[in-house]
C-alpha cells in the first residue's frame, strides 16, 4: 500500500503540468479541464452533453467506490495546495469539520442551478486556478488568500470552503472504500501530524472520511502498516444520521432551493447591465453566456490571435476586443478549449458561418484602397473601379478582418443580439 502513495502523487503532478501549459495557452490536446467537476455540471445543464453527463456521472461513482481522490489527483488548485504543502514540510494538527461549507455550496450551486455563474467565479476551485495562472487581479488574490491558508491550516480550504469539496465529501462519507486503523495500530500518531486535511485522530483510531482526499501519505509514513484503504470490518460503527446533522441538512436544503429562485432573478439582473460586448463564436447570446462562463481565461490564454480578453469593469466575463486583432476565419479554439459548454464547440465549418457581430463602412473616412476587400475571408464586402466598398451584411460573419485591414478607421464592428447561422 505505500506504492499507492507514490503512483496518486505521480498522476497528480503529471495533471498538474498539464493544466499550467494549457492555461498558459502552450499545449493543451491533452483536455484535462474536461475532467473537472464544476465545468461538466455546467455542460450538463447548458448544453445538455451526454458526454459531459457520462464523465461526471464517472466522476460521482469513483467517488462512492474510493472516495475524494478527485480533490488529490484531479483538481490542479488541490494539487497546487498540496506541492507548496510540500516545499514547506508542514506537518499538521488536526482540524474540525465545518458545516459552513455545506452553505457555501448550497448557494454557489443553487444559484448555478438557477442560470447564473457569478458566485461561483469567486471560490469554485478550477476557475480560481485558471484566473490566477492567467494573471487575472481576482484569482491572484484568492489563490494567495488559499496558499496563505496552506500555511497555518494546510488543506482547509478544500476541507472546510470548497463547494465542490462539500459535495464529493457527503459521497467519500458513505464510500465503499475507505482510510481506517487497524487493530495493530500503535497510536504513534505519524499518520495524524502528516495528514494535510487533519482528517485522522490517532488517540482514538479515527478517520473522517468526509473530509480526507485521499492524498495517501499516512499509508507511506505509518510505521507498521496499520493504516489501511479498502472495505471497513463489518464491526465498525456504520453511517447515522445525528439530530444536528439533519438540521444542517435542512437548511442547506431550504437554502439551496432559495438560491435556484435567486438564481433566475440574478441572471437578469446582470444581462441588464450588458451592452455593447461582442462574444466569441459560440456563445450564442448575452444572456446565456454572462450566466454561464466561470472566467477560467482558457479561451484567453489560448485564443492564437489574442483576441479574446479578461472580464473587466464593463463587462463580467471574457470578451472579444477587436482592437487587438480580428478572429480568424479558419480557427474555433476557444470552442474546442471551453470546459463549461459557455462556448459551444462548433465545428470549423459551423463557425465560419456563424455570425458573431455585424461591420459597418463609413463612407466618409473611407479611401476606396480596397484593402478590406482583400481581407474578408467570406467575401462579403464588393468594390467595383472608381466606388466605394459595399458591405453584403447576408454575408458578414462580423469577423473583423475588414476592420483590422483598414488604415483610416473607416470600418467599425458592432455587437449583435444573438448568434445565427447564415
């Protein structure tokens, strides 16, 4: 069993340098953000993906079978916790389980369920990760207010914060597969002073499974091998529901079912707000997609013309800024890279015809060089000798390769409503 210890952690890092070089925009044909657990909620209910569905459904059951080896393996943010956990050699104490953070995820998927993202960008695991690799102010500061945590508490966040921890955690609680002590053990307490999630009590040969991620390090450290991971003996004390865990349960319940209304009414509130952002390909609309992107910036970082930039204090989410480029005709990346379904993944023949905004010629600043003509890859702009360049709007995609050819300014691109297909 100490080899499991070894292999977990190789996954893992081979995971984490995976995640960095995509957000980093560097390689990513390895889609391992397509695993993470909020992301494929997301497809489910904005796209309805099956495919999504199977590998979330994968997700829960592995789960049940083994408990939260996600949060040690899968998700980059955990993994990120548990390397600077390592560079500073922290050994640990152990920590309480705090139902505060049912009420988190009451709210942040309750609001989810309802149609709107927003609190979710602010403490959902992969999104910090992502914005804070991508250098944005928002996951900067989480991700150091996280590693600050890591320094007096280790993994708390993930333990006792985490909305998606909470979740899995009620899962790993009645797992098949558990972290137990056997009989033989000595209570030398090496398994609880190395445990990043303060989840063991060697005085009394406890594991809260809930709140254990399976990192597996008491397996490599216990000196007689009285740790165990597997079926619990038939004679240990089995889950029961106590009266204060019910009452939690019902109110995080209750509140979760407020939150799916607060979620309708939220959702409208920030389209209100919305005017004149140009999305990328694929995002359908406004509406759909302020509600459903979670601001991880992997569009961003591996969007090639680099078109595509942060949320700012204008618009809530990632948007296109045609002033730093154009969106080329033969590219749908930030489709294939979006985990969360925000941004459909179009085929690159769906793409080139979809209509992401609408260009306009002002004849008045134009010089007739034709230039714009030349650079329309859909051939909807026409010049004939001696005239100005006519825009066919039946053939505009809104691209904005005629406004980037342009040398006086004379062409503009305006947002539109909704996407179409033309």
């Amino acid at each position: 069993m100490k080899k499991l210890y070894k292999i977990r952690l190789t996954i893992a890092l081979v995971i984490f340098v995976l995640s960095l070089l995509g957000l980093l925009g560097l390689f990513y044909p390895v889609k391992v953000f397509d695993l993470q657990f909020a992301p494929l909620l997301q497809r489910v209910f904005v796209d309805f993906s099956i495919v999504a569905a199977v590998i979330l459904t994968g997700i829960i059951l592995l789960t049940f079978l083994l408990g939260r080896f996600y949060c040690s393996t899968i998700c980059p943010f955990g993994i990120l916790q548990e390397i600077v956990s390592l560079v500073l050699r922290k050994k640990n104490s152990s920590q309480k389980n705090f139902p505060v953070k049912y009420f988190i995820a009451a709210i942040v998927f309750g609001l989810l369920l309802g149609g709107s993202a927003a609190a979710l960008r602010y403490i959902e695991p992969y999104t910090l990760f992502g914005s804070a690799v991508t250098l944005s102010i928002v996951g900067i500061v989480a991700v150091l207010t996280v590693l600050a945590i890591v320094f007096f508490k280790n993994r708390f966040f993930c333990t006792n914060i985490c909305p998606v921890g909470a979740l899995l955690g009620l899962i790993s609680k009645v797992s098949l597969n558990k972290i137990y002590m056997a009989q033989d053990c000595v209570s030398c307490g090496m398994c609880e002073k190395n445990c990043p999630a303060g989840c063991i009590n060697s005085k009394e040969k406890t594991v809260d499974n809930e709140t254990c991620v399976k990192c597996l390090k008491c397996l490599e450290v216990c000196p007689k091998n009285a740790i165990k991971f597997g079926r619990k003996p038939a004679n240990d004390v089995k889950f029961s529901l106590k009266r204060r865990q019910l009452i939690i349960s019902t109110a995080a319940i209750a509140l979760f079912g407020g939150m799916i209304k607060a979620g309708i009414v939220l959702k409208d509130k920030i389209v209100e707000k919305l005017k004149d952002m140009i999305l990328p390909p694929g995002a359908v609309s406004k509406e759909k997609f302020a509600n459903a992107c979670f601001n991880c910036n992997l569009c961003v970082a591996n969007c090639p013309n680099k078109i595509i930039v942060k949320s700012d204090e204008n618009f809530p989410t990632v948007h296109l800024d045609y002033s730093k480029g154009f969106c080329k005709y033969d590219c749908a990346k930030c489709g294939e890279v979006c985990p969360t379904g925000a941004i459909k993944r179009l085929k690159l023949e769906e793409k080139q015809k979809t209509r992401i905004a609408m260009a306009m010629i002002n004849q008045d600043k134009c010089s007739q060089c034709g230039l714009c003509v030349e650079a329309c890859p859909c051939h909807a702009i026409i010049k004939e000798t001696g005239k100005p360049p006519v825009l066919d709007t039946s053939k505009c995609i809104g691209c904005g390769a005629c406004k980037a050819a342009c040398h006086f300014s004379a062409i503009e691109v305006f947002t539109i409503k909704e996407q179409r297909t033309i």
